[in-house]
C-alpha cells in the first residue's frame, strides 16, 4: 500500500475554465495498492476537478490533442507520457495552445 | 402543410438543395439535375459532335447516374455522340462480379455498347492475386494505379475518343483538402481542371462531368429513379489518409452545405507561386505511357510483381529504373530490402 | 466512387513512441527539456537560443523592416502575440547581439463587445493589459470593437504603396542607422533615426486622415454598444460572425496604424495557427487569397503593410518558451470558447488538425509548407493597385467578376437559377444566352435592375431578403458567404455602407457618361 501524494497542479492558456476558472489546484492523492501514473490522474482529474465539458479536456484515455503537459517543467512526452510514476510533490501543468480554448 | 417546390410552386418538395438551399419537388430536381450537367459540359466545352465517348462504368451509384444523364442529355440537346459503356475488371471477388453484372444489366437498360477490361488479360495479374503477394496494406496503390491504364488501354482497343468519369463534387473537393494535407502542390493545381488536355501519346482525353454535382444529389437522383446500381464498397481497404479528408470534408458540409462548392472554388482559384518546381511529363520508355520518370509507375509495379519484390513501387526507387529497364539483377542487398513485406 | 485513382504512395510519418529522459540534440551535455516539432529533443539553454534566433532570422530574411520604421505589434493577450512582444523587447534591448531597429507600438483590439463580456470583465482585462503594455515602455493604443462604427470611408481604400525601395538599400540603411548612431552615441529605440524615405512616407501618412478614433465619441458609448450588438445577432452563423470580426479587427488595426503613423503591423500568427488558418479559409472559398492572408507579408492595403514574424514557431514552441522564460500572457475568451466541435467552419479546422497532428506529427508543417507555394492569383502590381477590383471587405482582388463559365461559381448560380420559379419558356433558351443572363443578373450590381425586371418573376436569389444597397457585387466569393450569412445589411458600420453606395455610383456614372468616352482602344481604331 503506498502513501497518498500532495501534487501541485496548474491550468493555463485557456484550459482554467474548464475548472471554474481556477488555475493552481493543490490536490491530495489517496493512498492505493498501485503508484499513481499520468493516465490515473487524468481519471481522477476528470472525476473530482473538471467542472464541465470533460471532452474538452480529456479525449479516450489521454488529453485532448492541442493540450500541452508539463511534468516538473518538462515536456511530458520526454517522462514517458500516460505511464509517468506521479511522485510525490511533483508538479504538472496543462496548457491549452487551441485558440477558443 | 407540406412546403411546396420552390420551382414549380405547386407540388410537394421532396428535397432540399444542399448547393443552394431551395427545396424541389421530384420533377424539378429531375430538370435541374440533368439542366446542370448539360451547362457543365456546355461551358466546359467536354465534346464534340461525332465524338465517341466511353463512360467509365463501375456499376456504382456515380458512374450509373452520369450514364444515364448522358444518354438523357444526348437524346435531348443533340449531342450527336456514340456513347458506350467501358469497365474495368480488377478480379476481386465478390466485389466486382456484383458490380459487373449491374453494369451488363445497365448496359441493356440504357441500350448502350459495353467493353470490360481486366486486369488479368491487360497485366496477368487479378487484384485477388495481388494482395495475396503484397497484403492488405497497399494494394489500393496497385490497384488505382493499374485502373487508370486498364481504361486508357480499353479506351484505344475501342477508338473512343474521350473517357468521361463519375466523379462528382464531393471527390473534388475531397481531393483538393487531400493535396493540402499533403502538401502536394503539383496535385493541387492540377486536381480541379474539369478535363485532362489531349496531349501525349497512349493518353485518351478524360473529363468528369459531375464535377459540380453534389454526391447526395446523385444518391436521390439515382433512389428517385429507381436507378440500378451496386453499392457496396469494395472489400479491401481504402486509403486511410483519405478518409481523414472526408470526414472532414462531410462535417465541413453539416456545418455549411455549400462547403463542397467552397472548397472547389478555392482550388479553381490557387495559384502557385513562379519558381516552385513542377514535376516535367514524358512518357514510359516501356509501354509509352504518360509518365515523369523513365518507367511510369504500373510497369514498375508490374516489375515488382513480376520479380515478387512487391515494394518495388511503393516508395522511391528511381535509382532502379536504369535496371530493370536493362533487365539486369538486382543486387542481395538491394533484393533483401525490397522483398520484406512489412508495409 | 473508388477514390483510389491517384498514385499516393509516400507513407506518412506516423507518431514515434516517446523515448525517455533524453540529452539535448544540441549541446549533447544539457538534460532534455522539451521535444520541438522536428521530434529533437533541446534542453532550456539551447531552446531559448533557438527561438530568440528565429525570430531574429525571419526577419533578417524578408528584409522588409527597416532601420527606425514605426512598427505596430498586435498583440491579443494570448501565448503567440505575447511571445511575439517579448521578442520585440529582447530584439530592441540594448545588450542583444543582432539588434533589431525599429521603433515599436502596441495594438491592442477589445472585442469583448461582440464576444458577449460584461463591462467589469472587458475593463479588467484591459487594465491587466496595460499594466503588461506600460512594462514594455512603448506606445500603446487600446481600440474597442465599438470604434468600428466611427471609422471613415478612407479604410476600404487600398492607396498606392510607396515607391518600391531598390535592392540594396536594405543594407545602405542599416548601415546608415548604425552610423548615425555611433555619431550620437546612443542607439535606443523610439528617438526616431528615421529613414528618409520612411519619414517622408509618414508625413503622407499623418495627413490622409485627420479623423482621429480617440477624438471621437467615446469608445465604448453605449449607442455603439448597442449597435455592435445589433450587428452581430444580425448574423446567424458562428462562421459568419468569426469572419466579420476578422474583417473589422483588421480594419481597426490598419486605421490605427495610418492615423498614428506606423508603416508595418506585426500579427503573432504561429504555424500550427496559420495551418488551421489556410485550411478553414479554404473551407470557405478563400483559395484566391491565400497567399496574403498566410503569407509573411501582407500587402493588400498598400501603405501599411501586414507582416507575420511567428510564422515558423509551433504553438508548443511558443507556449513552452512563456512558460519557461515567464512571458506573461492572458486568455481573453472569444467567440468559439468553450464551442461545440461543428460549431463553425473555422473551429471544426482547429479541432481537424490538431488531431491529426497528433497522429501525424507532420500535419501542420506540410500544410504551412503548402502555403510557401502558393501565390495570389493576380501579384499586386503598385502603380495598378487603383484599377484591379477589390473586395468591399476584405480588400483583396475579387475572385468573381470575369469567373469562367466553367466554374464553381458559375454552376452554383446556374443551380439557383434553376431552383426558382422557372418562366415556362426559358427552358427552351438555348444554354448559352441563359448563361449570360444568369452571370450578369446575379453579379453585377448594375445590371440587376434592368435584367430583373425585364424578366419578371426574380432570377435573384429570392430566397434571400433583398439588400440595399445592393453589396454582393462588391464582394469577393468568400465575403458573399459570410453576407448571405446574415438577416439583413442595415446594421453594417456606416463606413462600409457609405463606401458601397460610392462605388456604386461611381460606377452608375462610368456607365453613363461610357457611351461619350472614347477608349484607349478605340482610339488605336480610328488612327489605324
């Protein structure tokens, strides 16, 4: 059984008001059997922060194309993206990059 | 209260004019059907009095419609043309034997000559025997690709002068987002011309006479009159990247019915910059076909088959030409990368 | 129909697995921050390097700005423009290695007006704004949508360019700048080390227009509220409202950049966004003017010339460089946030490619390569600029007075005339008279009322409300669209329907006074 993680997470480019305009959310992952990857946060993300119109951020099991992630200031798809281990007090960023948002 | 034509003002509408918006009743959608591609062929100037003109006939809904449509339009305006109906026999079964038997059924309705081509008199190859070589992956190459030769070839074992063909606005336009997505400007420019110039020897002059007819008009032209056709898709199949575009190009339309037209009037309208290289249009040193390169892309495949190095077409190989024109070997190397099947 | 009748062989580049944790591709020693489009990974150092060089080398290429030209940057408050005014202040800052030489302003366009925003929400938008714009210590001008109903005739007049500059003296003035400026030992921006020629072009300027926006009414006085609202619920499709918006931003942008004197406009269109912008112009008819409405540099209105800096940056790229050098920037939503995918023609070509983009990573860049190909159909020629028919609105060369018979734009007019109430006997008309009737009864204004008339029941469209004045001669085939798109014309900016009535009478009177006229040609026939 591993410990929750605290995570920082931040919305930009448009992509906040999909969360009630909120750009920096501190969140507490519960403790679970397996770590937390990219692609159980998005889960989590879509069950507990997202306000509305989930398809705007998430599409199948991953973002939304258009959508950028930054894991601890780095592209994520240099952390190997949806399998990314979460550790804790790790920061992740999304930034929309699509012109309406 | 039904809406009533807005043609004739009196019958009941049976459709709504994706190109214009009006609403039509079954008559006047029959005459402004039939009236657009008499204008089309008109102001494009397609024929000529005397001309014998082969209608590329798959059996499908497009070539069936543009059939009948000219028998129609040359009995009305005096075309003086003799048309006649030309197929193409890829060899896949349970796909084309359907499809022919309509286009011979057709070929009674309409009363109009018939010549089938296949690919296994013209290449010694059916389309069944190909993709049990080369898979599922490229055979539409192949195939596109022999097609085009398959109805120049029956085109001149027929002294036709003209090959006319389906396609409508919908595959127009489609084309046109395609070389986009693509980037290939030499296709964009050329892909909106209504007919292809005579030039070249072993090239019979082809023109589309539904070019600005919208593909849900043809489907109710064809269901109203009760038109005989086949239409199941063919078994292998398509090309991926274009059903990206026409997806695309059908929520293009749900957003703006005169998308299609749009995007043909944007490609009528391109222009390319002076400078940016287009490719130069010989002919093939081996069957005399038009071609850019040395060997034009069917004898290649066809060298490819021939030899089981299937990729020989697929891709780049120009380097090779010289010796396969030669009739040499290649070398192992060569062979090894040419023969694996992983495309 | 079988579509496979063309030889499309190339494979296309599929998306790679991402590999993990690589080195920098450049330095070989930093630790991977990002992967660019080319799939190179860079590390923080060598990314910053790269894209302050791009910008440098655009423009160092296109050789279009010179040495102390007035430039003005628009800037929205979104990632690119932003990232664009950031490139600006390290081009111009005193310690960069390449400077850049140019005195800049900012535009800013509040169209929160038309976007639905409330008042408290446009002003703290713009007060965020100008805290960022008075940072930058240049110029600014914060315009209102609103303004659009005070703008003068003069902004629908493309006036002639000036003189074209001889090759070569690009390089004579920086090297004359570059002089000057040693002689007064000082370089900064904004003291004006003007090009003669440019000062001579912005003493013009500075008297075309003596009609100044902020001495007007108030920007945002609640008439013209009222009245931009009216204008936009006037038109039915999202579609038709992003294009208009386009229109009037751009006619308030160059405006303003006559009236203030400023020679270039900067626009911060990166490629994934100028892709998506090729293809949905495309998708609304706009073919013939897609080089000048994605190129570099747009020429169209002639003294003020367009030009588009970011054109080489993807929107990673742009978004990566904010986040990690703190440039700030502010998502204003617009018309299409928060929209439904098939909501309109341009926000349907977002969501398009930017998911086959991340299928093929290849998308954008071959598309944005398209568009270096491509050339107007008609190259602006300077001294003609007054002859060659432009479109009321966008102000580029109209696609659709001598359209070929055998054309798209031909056969959608033959279609309607086809779907309205026939005359019995115009079926028996030979086809080509028709045809002449329809393309002059249909596209020129002047000929509508005889034509119409003389046959009765309404070959016009009359399924659309009549329109006065009568626009859709003046336009191009995709502004059409955009028009036919709306209820009614009465509630357009007085500007436009002023200068449609002008042409039309000018016009009128040409035709009039044509039969007392003799032309060049005729003259050569009665010498010969």
């Amino acid at each position: 059984m591993a410990a929750p993680i605290a995570l920082h997470l931040e919305f930009g480019g448009g992509a906040e008001l999909l969360f009630g305009g909120v750009k920096d959310h501190q969140v507490t992952l519960p403790g679970q059997s397996q770590p937390w990857d990219m692609k159980q946060l998005l889960v989590w993300i879509r069950g507990n922060l997202l306000k509305e119109r989930p398809e705007l951020f998430v599409q199948g099991d991953t973002v939304r194309p258009g959508i950028l992630v930054l894991i601890n200031d780095a592209d994520w798809e240099l952390m190997g993206e949806l399998s990314y281990e979460l550790q804790d007090q790790d920061n992740v960023v999304f930034i929309s990059t699509l012109h309406g948002g | 209260m039904p809406i009533l034509c807005s043609s004739c003002g009196q019958k009941r509408a049976v459709l709504k004019r994706p190109k214009t918006g009006h609403s039509l009743c079954k008559e006047c959608f029959f005459w402004a059907f039939e009236e657009e591609v008499h204008q089309t062929i008109v102001s494009a100037h397609l024929f000529n009095p005397g001309e014998t003109v082969g209608i590329g006939a798959s059996g499908g809904k497009d070539s069936t419609v543009l059939a009948h449509v000219l028998k129609v339009l040359n009995e009305r305006y005096n075309y003086g043309l003799k048309l006649l109906l030309l197929s193409v026999d890829e060899g896949i079964t349970g796909y084309r034997d359907d499809s022919l038997e309509t286009v011979k059924r057709n070929q009674q309705q309409y009363e109009l000559p018939l010549k089938i081509v296949s690919y296994e008199e013209l290449y010694g190859w059916t389309m069944d025997a190909i993709v049990k070589q080369v898979g599922l992956k490229n055979n539409c190459t192949f195939c596109g690709v022999f097609r085009r030769q398959a109805l120049d070839r029956g085109a001149m074992m027929l002294n036709v002068d003209k090959i006319c063909t389906g396609h409508n606005a919908d595959d127009v336009a489609e084309t046109v987002l395609m070389n986009v997505l693509r980037g290939d400007i030499a296709r964009l420019r050329r892909c909106t011309a209504i007919s292809t110039a005579s030039e070249g020897e072993g090239v019979v002059p082809r023109c589309k006479p539904l070019k600005y007819a919208y593909e849900k008009e043809i489907v109710l032209y064809a269901y109203f009159k009760k038109l005989d056709y086949f239409s199941t898709e063919c078994i292998y199949s398509p090309n991926a990247y274009r059903g990206y575009a026409r997806a695309f190009l059908k929520d293009l339309e749900s957003v703006r019915p005169s998308a299609i037209m749009d995007v043909i009037h944007s490609g009528e309208n391109l222009s390319v910059r002076e400078g940016v290289r287009m490719p130069v249009q010989g002919n093939c040193t081996r069957c005399g076909y038009i071609s850019s390169q040395a060997l034009c892309k069917s004898c290649v495949l066809l060298e490819g088959l021939n030899r089981g190095l299937p990729r020989l077409g697929i891709g780049k190989h120009h380097r090779l030409h010289g010796k396969i024109l030669a009739q040499e070997p290649l070398t192992q190397e060569e062979e090894r990368k040419l023969k694996a099947i992983d495309f | 129909m079988c579509q496979v009748d063309e030889e499309y062989n190339e494979q296309l580049e599929k998306r790679t697995v991402p590999s993990v944790s690589q080195r920098c591709v450049k330095c070989k020693e930093g630790t991977a921050a990002l992967i660019i489009r080319a799939g190179d990974a860079f590390c923080r150092g060598c990314f910053k390097d790269y894209f302050v060089h791009k910008f440098r080398a655009m423009l160092g290429k296109n050789r279009l700005i010179f040495p102390g030209e007035r430039v003005l940057l628009a800037v929205s408050g979104g990632q690119a423009s932003s990232s664009m005014l950031a490139q600006v202040q390290e081009g111009l800052s005193r310690n960069a290695p390449k400077k850049l030489r140019f005195t800049p302003g900012i535009i800013y366009i509040d169209e929160g007006g038309a976007c639905g925003q409330s008042m408290e929400e446009r002003e703290g938008v713009i007060a965020e704004l100008e805290t960022m714009f008075r940072a930058t210590g240049y110029p600014f001008h914060i315009v209102h949508l609103e303004q659009v109903f005070d703008l003068p005739i003069s902004v629908l007049e493309a006036v002639s360019s000036a003189p074209q500059r001889p090759e070569g003296s690009y390089k004579a003035a920086v090297e004359q700048f570059v002089q000057n400026a040693r002689v007064k030992g000082s370089c900064s921006p904004g003291e004006g080390h003007m090009d003669p020629a440019v000062l001579d072009a912005q003493i013009q300027l500075s008297h075309l227009d003596t009609q100044d926006l902020a001495n007007g009414t108030p920007p945002s006085s609640l008439q013209h509220q009222q009245d931009l609202e009216r204008l936009f619920a006037s038109v039915r499709t999202l579609t038709a409202k992003e294009d208009m918006l386009q229109t009037l931003r751009q006619h308030l942008i160059v405006h303003t950049a006559r009236t203030k004197g400023y020679t270039k406009v900067m626009m911060g269109d990166s490629c994934s966004r100028l892709a998506v912008k090729l293809l949905s112009n495309i998708s609304l008819g706009r073919g013939a003017s897609l080089a000048v409405d994605t190129g570099f540099s747009d020429q169209r209105y002639g003294d003020v010339i367009i030009v588009r800096p970011m054109r080489d940056y993807s929107s990673k790229e742009i978004a990566f460089y904010n986040r990690m050098f703190g440039v700030p920037s502010i998502f204003i939503p617009g018309l299409d946030t928060k929209a439904p995918e098939k909501a309109s023609i341009q926000h349907l070509t977002e969501s398009f490619v930017t998911m086959l983009q991340a299928d093929f990573p290849s998308t954008v860049s071959t598309i944005y390569r398209t568009s270096e190909k491509l050339h107007t159909a008609r190259p602006p020629h300077s001294s003609e600029m007054e002859t060659v028919a432009k479109c009321l609105l966008c102000l580029c060369a109209l696609d659709t007075k001598e359209a070929e018979e055998a054309s798209a734009f031909h056969a959608t007019l033959v279609s309607e005339r086809l779907s309205e109430k026939r005359v019995p006997e115009s079926a028996q008309v030979g086809s080509a008279s028709t045809a002449d009737t329809v393309g002059q009864c249909c596209s020129s204004g002047v000929g509508q009322e005889g034509g119409c008339s003389s046959r009765g029941q309404g070959c016009c469209s009359s399924n659309l409300t009549p329109v006065t004045p009568d626009l859709k001669s003046l336009l191009c085939y995709s502004c059409r669209l955009t028009i036919k798109d709306m209820t009614g014309v009465e509630s357009l900016p007085p500007y436009i329907v002023s200068e449609a009535e002008r042409r039309h009478r000018r016009s009128q009177m040409k035709k009039e006074i044509s039969e007392f006229l003799l032309d060049d040609e005729e003259d050569e026939v009665a010498a010969s």
